[in-house]
C-alpha cells in the first residue's frame, strides 16, 4: 500500500503495470479503488495509477476549520511527487472537474485527457448539495452514479461499490463538511479558458447522465476533441459500463499515443 505526502495530504494510491502512465481521478466520494476495472484490462500494456483525493478514500482528512485544499493542486503535487510527466489522466465527475481544471493551467502537459460524466458547468447546473451525514449511515448510497437495474442485475458488483468508498476518511469528512475551496470558481470560466488546451480529448458519458449537456459543451469548446456516449449507462459510466468503456478508451489511446509519438519524431 504506497502513500506519498503532496501538501499537507497523506495521500494513498495504488499502482500496477508498466510503460505510458495513465492516472486514474476518482469522483466525489468514490476512491481510488473503484477503478479496479480499468486496471485489470490496462496493466498489462501501461502504468496504471489511482489516488485518494484529500477527504477520500485511506488518504488523510484536511482539517474541519479550513476550506478544503484544490483538487488541482493536488493533481499536480502527486504528479510531481511522484516524477509522472506527460501521463494520460482519466477521471470521472469530480475527477473530471479536477482533470480540466488543472488542463487549463497545464495546456500542453498531459499526453492525452479522458473526462467522463463532466464537462463545462453552467449557472443551469444544479449545486451539490452538502448536508452533514448522520451518524448512523456507515455506508455511503450511490444515488444516481448507478442504476437501479445494475443492482438488481450485479448486486455483488453494487455492493462491492458502496464498500470500498465508505472508509473511515470520507465518513468523517461527510459528517463535518469542509468549506468548498474559492479555487473551485474556476469552474463559471472554465469554458472561457480551456481552448487553450491542444493535446487529444475524449469526452465520455453515460446516456442518462443528467451532466450529458455539459459534456456536450465540452465537445464544443475544444474541436479536437471526441465525444462518446454510453447508452443506458448513468453517471459512473466507467464502473458499470466498464467493457464499453474500457473499449472506448482503449481505441482512443492506441490512436492519440500513436499520434503524438509520430508528431515529436
């Protein structure tokens, strides 16, 4: 189980095979962990890499009277910690927001981008909603990240989800909400600033993703960008579409990687 410190987080991360990095970024109360299903078809040709984001997962609570640190930065503290350059980052909802946030500061840094159930938010865009948990939820519910459908079908699969996220460290930080970070306004000027970005994009979403017009400003916003949707997949497209999803993706990088190799010779 290796952790490596970036800030003031103890961050926990899990990491298989070999070659290209690709860096998994969970969503919001998920981990690191619920990407299992990408590792198992990836390690054998790349890097695979997953972290905890602070307040997540077996890395370490920020503390209860701050605002809680960027994701972005954070995003770039592991990277650098860990000597990754050039990676290709996949992540889903708040991985996603946290992949284009740090891609409009980093434009060209990244070997490719995977966003999937995010993309440009607007004022239309429902908040989400932070209540104190209570004390007696020990597993956190998934809401509309998975289908009805899924649990009946996969019940072990939906099980497996809901335990592997409600760790110790995401129930505390549930229960005592931290203030959102101010950095977190860069999401109302995302859409003016991530043109910048040139490096392949592949926008993924699950068909009844309530995000899908957002996604679709996304597609949009960057022209080079490809655009994919999963039908009848929600909002965690990549954990109960993972065969579609993993496909998907895999045909993009053997293009993309193929693509940004040739143009550097």
């Amino acid at each position: 189980m290796p952790w490596v410190v970036a800030g003031d987080t103890d961050i926990y991360y899990v990491e298989e095979g070999q070659g290209q990095p690709l860096v998994f970024l969970h969503g919001n109360s998920s981990c690191a962990e619920a990407w299992f299903q990408q590792f198992a078809h990836f390690r054998d040709r790349y890097r695979c890499i997953a972290y905890d984001s602070v307040n997540h997962g077996h890395s370490s609570n920020s503390p209860r009277d701050v605002e809680e640190p960027d994701r972005a930065d954070e995003l770039q503290g592991f990277l650098t910690a860990l000597g990754i350059e050039r990676p290709v980052l996949l992540g889903n909802s708040m991985g996603g927001d946290t992949l284009l946030r740090w891609a409009a500061r980093h434009p060209t840094d990244a070997a490719a981008l995977v966003p999937s159930g995010m993309g440009l938010l607007d004022a239309s865009t429902p908040a989400l909603e932070v209540r104190p948990l209570s004390p007696d939820t020990l597993f956190l519910p998934a809401g509309d990240a998975l289908t009805e459908r899924f649990k009946q079908e996969q019940p072990r699969m939906y099980e497996r989800y809901l335990r592997i996220r409600s760790t110790a460290t995401r129930l505390e930080a549930m229960r005592n909400p931290r203030r959102r970070t101010a950095t977190l306004q860069e999401r109302t000027t995302l859409g003016q600033r991530i043109g910048v970005v040139t490096v392949p994009v592949l926008i993924v979403c699950g068909g009844l993703d309530r995000l899908i017009p957002a996604c679709e400003r996304l597609h949009a916003a960057l022209p080079q960008s490809e655009y994919h949707v999963v039908d009848g997949a929600p909002h965690n497209v990549y954990y109960e579409a993972a065969t579609e999803y993993n496909a998907t993706v895999d045909d993009f990088l053997g293009r993309a990687l193929v693509g940004r190799a040739a143009a550097a010779v």
